[in-house]
C-alpha cells in the first residue's frame, strides 16, 4: 500500500514510509491502543510526541476529513469501530501482529482473527471460473439457451435478495462458463440479449463476492459487468451495472470517486427532468443517488450527502411507490433505510436509531434490505454504547438470514467487538452468538 500523506509505497509498519516514525508502534501506550483498535489514542500519542505531523497529513492518512482528526484529538472523533480500523491501516498500525493480552484489563486475550470468508460460503469454484481456469462449455450458445440463462441469472438474484448467498454462488460457476463464449448467431438482437444477461450474471457475482470481502474478484466482476453492459449502449443497464462498481470503489475507500462516478452515471439517465423516464430509469436514478450518498457520508461530506438523499427522495415519490424495478428495491421506504445507513457512517447513532423508529418493516422488500436495516441498527446502538440493544438488533438479522451473519467479515468484526466490550450475562449472550456465526 501507499502512504496517503507522502505517496511512498510501504508494506504495513516495516516499509519505507517515515511519516509514522518505526518506534511508535513499539511504545507500550501505542501497542495497547492498537490492540483495542483505539484510533484516537493513537492520533492523540502522534500529536504529542511526532513533531511536523499535523491534522491534515493524518486526515490524508487515515482517510477522513481534518475535522474528524480534530475531533478523535479531543476525545470524540473515530469511535466507529470500521473507520477506526481503516484509520490504523491507514497510519501503517501493525494489525496483523497477534495479540497476547488486554491493554484495559490486563488479562489474556486471544487474537481473533476475522475469517475473509464464511463458514458456509465456498467461492473456488467461483473463482475458478472468473480467472479462466474452469472447462468452458462446449455446447453453442444460442437464443434458447441465452433464454434460459437469463431466466436462471433471475434465480440468482431472487436467491442474492433473499439472503441465500450459498446457493447464488452454487449456480453463478455454470452461467458464467455458458456466458464465456459468444453466440454463435450474431444477429444484433441476440447479441445484445447475451450482452445484458452477461452484465447481469456479473452484477450479481460481484455483489456475492462483495458480501464475503473477496474484493479482487469483485473488481474483476464488476468490471466485465460494466463492459457488457456498455456495449449494449443501454443507459439503464449501464447505471444499474455502475451501482455494483461504485460498491467496488467504496470498499477500496475511494469514496469521492465512488460517489462522483454515482451522480455522474445518474445524471445520464435524467429520470428528474424527463417525463418519458421510465420506471426502470427511475429505479436506477435514485439507486445510484443513494449509494452515492453512502459514499459522501463516508468521506464525512454531510452536505452531499443531504443533498444526495433529498434528490432520491425526490425520485421516489416520482416513481409512486417501492418497487423492484431493475432489482434496486427503490422506492420511498429504501430512501429511509439509506438514511439510516448515512446517519451511521456519519456518527449520528442516535439520529440513525430515530430514522428506524420512523420504517414500518412490513413494507422492507426484499429481504437483504431489512437484514441491513437491523445490522445498520446494531452499529448505530454500538456507537451509543447500548450494547443490548445491538444485540437485540444483531439477534432479529440473524433470524431473519443466517447466511448474512456468517458471511460477512464486518458483522464478525461487529460481533468480536460487542463480545469483546459486554460483560454478565450480555457477554454469554454474544459469546453464544460469535460461535453460532463462525467468529474465531
């Protein structure tokens, strides 16, 4: 990786970086902060004892805007337990050093480490067949076939909303490998028929790889995904496809690109402007300025993002109602449910547990969004220190979609550290958790 502050490229702690001088991270105050992903002790020690390092080359370095430096320096900034971690990858924190003992209690620990992938999931032969390793099909691709394979990319998508991320990677190797070749009729219309299964079949791969951090292949996915559907010259098969790699973008932390890249692929359609827009333009539109506005709210830009959410607002009470138009699940309730994700990347827990006291959940659809509603709601109650009712929150997505918990890095990282911080019987309860969805 590279230092955000001077370029230079750098492997963690022992590169050739200097920014972060190599005896901070031997310190004891430094190790026991680093062990308990403690940004703002760190930021405050770096403050103190490295002179010439101001807030605005630890802002470049971490990835947050100076006003949260300055924030974690009094006391306040960086409690989010994600942005801290990014914040120490950021200043080189050596992370992937076990870990022995508890800096705030003194007493043996053991190093938990987050599985890239879940217990469940196995995504080889996924793999596989992405880097070009798996038997292509023999048998010709024709229109029937292509029929058949967009009704089967549609299974895959109903499986990726409902939760079931075992079977969509189960089915997705088989498509991709009927997807690889060419029709052997080049007729315009079937061609463009395989051009949108194909970007289809790849949107939906990479927001399965996406879900278990697999952020290699994802790119891989989301970049072949983006190619077919350009090729088509369709505009709303390009927004749609452009969703997943805005994703992409803001797993790399390239938030402002991310949501850049968001607003000006929805400016394309013009769904806010145009009378003919279709429902499927108009799903895609808001959909783009909803990520968009996650994608703001990380880079802790409150006024984009504000901005973002009233003009999806806008575009969904255009459209009437929620639907499912080109999979997006936009809609009015959708706008709710990004305004609490916004709320809590931007800090706000109390105002994000507000927002999901305002969503009637009966009205969530599909599945994958409501799921996401109660982990946003289980982040936010940990940011306010309201451990049980994190729980409650973590407990409620469980039932509702086992696969999402034990699938998805951030939720171990969500539950080690809720396990970590309760005690009583609140800690049996997310011990008893952390087995059930794989945390080691």
């Amino acid at each position: 990786m590279r230092c955000g502050n001077c370029g230079r490229a750098r492997d963690g702690h022992r590169g050739a970086c200097e920014c972060v001088p190599a005896w901070v991270w031997r310190d004891p105050e430094v190790v026991a902060a680093v062990r308990e992903h403690d940004a703002q002790r760190v930021i405050q020690f770096l403050r103190l004892r490295v002179k010439g390092l101001s807030q605005e080359a630890l802002a470049r370095m971490c990835g947050v805007a100076q006003s949260t430096i300055n924030r974690a320096e009094a006391g306040n900034g960086l409690t989010d337990r994600r942005k801290a971690h990014e914040a120490l990858q950021g200043l080189g924190a050596p992370l992937e050093k076990p870990v022995t003992a508890s800096a705030s209690s003194g007493a043996p620990r053991s190093h938990h480490r987050i599985p890239q992938v879940g217990p469940i999931l196995n995504v080889n032969e996924l793999a596989h067949t992405l880097i070009g390793h798996a038997t292509p099909s023999s048998s010709p691709l024709e229109s029937p076939a292509l029929t058949g394979l967009s009704r089967e990319v549609r299974r895959v998508k109903t499986a990726y909303q409902a939760c079931r991320y075992t079977e969509a990677a189960g089915r997705l190797p088989r498509i991709l490998r009927h997807l690889g070749q060419e029709p052997s009729a080049l007729e315009e219309e079937t061609r463009h028929l395989w051009l949108q299964v194909r970007a289809d079949a790849y949107h939906v791969t990479a927001s399965v790889l996406l879900k278990c951090d697999e952020r290699g292949l994802a790119w891989l996915a989301a970049d072949r995904s983006h190619q077919a559907a350009q090729a088509t010259q369709d505009p709303v098969l390009v927004g749609s496809s452009v969703r997943v790699y805005v994703r992409a973008l803001m797993r790399e932390r390239h938030y402002r690109t991310a949501a850049d890249l968001a607003v000006s692929t929805a400016e394309q359609l013009g769904p806010s402007t145009s009378s003919s827009s279709t429902a499927s333009a108009v799903s895609v539109y808001g959909s783009l300025m909803l990520i968009g506005a996650v994608a703001a709210a990380r880079q802790e830009d409150r006024t984009r993002t504000l901005s973002l959410l009233n003009e999806a607002d806008q575009a969904a009470r255009r459209l009437g109602g929620d639907h499912n138009h080109r999979w997006t699940a936009f809609g009015p309730t959708n706008v709710l449910l990004h305004r609490v994700s916004t709320a809590v990347e931007l800090g706000d827990a109390g105002q994000a547990v507000h927002q999901v006291r305002q969503i009637d959940t009966t009205r969530v659809a599909p599945v994958e969004r409501e799921v996401v509603l109660h982990l946003d709601t289980a982040r936010a109650y940990t940011q306010w220190g309201k451990l049980r009712e994190a729980y409650e929150a973590l407990t409620t997505a469980e039932r509702l979609a086992p696969e999402e918990l034990k699938e998805r890095p951030m939720v171990h990282r969500l539950v080690d550290e809720l396990r970590t911080r309760s005690t009583g019987h609140l800690k049996r309860d997310f011990v008893h958790l952390a087995d059930r969805v794989g945390v080691v």
